[in-house]
DNA sequence: ATCGTACGCTACCGATTTTGTAGCATGCCG
DNA sequence: CGGCATGCTACAAAATCGGTAGCGTACGAT
C-alpha cells in the first residue's frame, strides 16, 4: 500500500518511498517525475484547470487509480490544488515548475525532427 | 518483451508503445521521462561520461535490468551514447535537453526548503 | 599463458506498479 | 425526486521493476 498524502515531505525529511535515498531534494524530484503520467498531468494543467474527469480524458484515459495517485503526491509536494470550483490546477509554485519545464517543448519539437530524418 | 531500441523511433512514427498515442513529440518524451531512473540517468551524466556500473552505483544500485533498458531507450532517443573507452555519456543532444532541464535544480532547492518548513 | 579484474549485458523470478472496469458517495440543478 | 457530473476507491489482470546470479569479452599483470 503506498504511503498516504505526506508522502513527499516524509521522503524530504529523510524517509525514503523508492528511488532515491539520500533525501536531496534533486533526487526526490527525479524520483517523484520518474513515475507515470506525473509530468503529463502537470503539463496538461499548464494552461488551465481541469476536473478529475478532464484531466484524465486529457491523458489518454489514464487509469483513475494512478491518475488518483499522482494527484494525492502532487498535491503533497505543493504543486497542484484542487480546487471545489474548478478542479485541478496549478499551484503558485507549480506554475513556478512549470516555468522550469517550459524550454522542454521547444526542445522536444527539435528532437522529433531530428529522429524522424534519421 | 519490450521492443528492441528503435522503440523511440517508432513511437514518433505513429506506433504507439505505452502512454501517448498522438505521437506529439513532447508527449512522447513526457512519456519517456515518466520512467523509473531515465532522469536520473540523465543528471548523473549531466557533468562526465560514466561506465555502466559506475553509473549503476551512482543510482543508488538500481537494477541493471531497467538501467539497461533505460540505456537502451535513451541510446535510441539519441540522448547518449556508449563511447568503449570512456563509458556512457550525453551525445549534443543530450547536451541540449541538459541545458533545459538545468534550472530545476535551482527550483528543487527551493522546493525542498518550503516543503520541510511546512 | 594464466590469472584476476572490470566491463556491458542478460536470465530468472518474486515484488511492486499500472491498467481497466466497475461502482460508491456527494453535490447540484431542473 | 431523478438525472447527471464530480472526486475517488475496489479489485483482479497485466505490465514493469527489483535483486541476485552469471555469461562472454577485453585487458593488464604476474
């Protein structure tokens, strides 16, 4: 059974879920994106919110148990909130990431290119 | 059994493997990093060329079975490549795709410190 | 030549995670 | 009330991952 909603602050303190064990928070970043659809949420949320419903239509029909538990883990490391009005959406300091993770999309496009031609 | 390394590729071209099925290239990599150790594969990399086992030491010991896989698939993004003398290392691709995942580093820090002063 | 060692990599199997489907409880609005 | 959307959970099957062992090659030292 996976670790309630404190998840993410237990690994920062010290504890350890998977992956990285040393606590930086680097490593529990990595960690933490290095799990299905947890960067696809985040940026499928970059432009607006979206209901539960929503955002999994947005991913692919993503299964609701994982989406469910990506969700509880971001929300846990402060990146996203729900909101009863709106839904998800991004928190001040999830859209502070997302600024970090914006570059990617240009690059990405430059990426598809360049193994397509291959 | 997964597909061989050309499973990038292939993707891009329209197959689908798991996650996205648009083909959208920064679905696709959004898709490839949600992976256990593809990131982190990536930052251990960021500043030298590492042997495969060094590499394996340096992800808190993950099995060589996914790093392998992971290898494979990164190897097939062309964002490294296996140099025999030197080990693996970040081709210029992987370069680039370095530089835009840089900042976040600054962003964990600062992440870290609000979430344990919570 | 024969060790010893390190390399990249794979097989195997048990453990964990993800998927897919169904469904619950709540709230809202006609 | 009845219909509908929401957030969320249960449960079994499928896919992925972890941990250990070990293979085949290369290279340097003895």
């Amino acid at each position: 059974m996976p670790k309630p909603a404190s998840l993410v602050r237990n690994q920062l303190k010290g504890g350890h879920v998977r992956g990285s064990r040393t606590g930086r928070p680097i490593m529990v970043l990595l960690d933490l994106f290095g799990r299905r659809w947890c960067l696809r949420i985040l940026w499928e949320l970059r432009e607006q919110s979206m209901t539960s419903r929503a955002l999994r239509a947005a991913c692919d029909e993503a299964s609701p148990t994982v989406l469910n538990q990506r969700l509880k883990e971001l929300r846990a490391a402060g990146f996203i909130e729900l909101v009863p009005a709106s839904g998800y959406g991004l928190t001040d300091l999830g859209r502070e990431l997302l600024v970090t993770l914006l570059p990617l999309h240009r690059f990405a496009e430059r990426w598809g290119k360049a193994i397509k031609s291959q």
